[in-house]
C-alpha cells in the first residue's frame, strides 16, 4: 500500500467517526451534504458509517473540508479561550 492509500484510510477513519456529527453541527441533511459536495448521500452515509468506499483522497479530504474539519478528517481545535 503505498502513502496516499495509507492516508486515504486514515481520513476515512476519521470521517467514520466525526463526519455525521460534523455534519449535523451544520444542521445538513444527507442530500444537502451530498448536493453541495458533490457527491451521492450513498457515499457520504458510507463514510460515515465507516463502510469501504472508492472515493479518491482528494474527494474524502474535500468532504473533510467541507464539514469544518481539517484534512485528516479530525475536528479543529478550539480557540484560545473558547474551551
């Protein structure tokens, strides 16, 4: 396995986990998500439920992204002060 399928596993690992919560913080639905990522709500559910998907790594960082985490797929910390 080379470095960026190793990279991709460990964005989707994290998606599996912050992704759906991610999501409904930004009070989007599946469609909605999927409809301004570009991508089908079968995907996006897949990666959230943490199901094998084909997605590039460029699409999975970008649905990162998109939801307000950073590239690994992990929320950002807060703040100074807003702990």
């Amino acid at each position: 396995m080379d470095e960026v399928e190793e990279q991709r596993h460990v964005v989707l690992r994290n998606l599996a986990a912050h992704a759906g919560p991610a999501r409904g913080r930004l009070g989007l639905s599946l469609d909605n998500a999927a409809r301004l990522t570009r991508l089908t709500p079968e995907v996006i559910a897949a990666i959230e439920n943490g199901r094998s998907c084909t997605s590039s790594f460029a699409a999975v960082t970008q649905l990162a992204m998109f939801l307000g985490l950073t590239e690994l797929g992990v929320p950002r910390p807060r703040p100074p002060g807003m702990e």
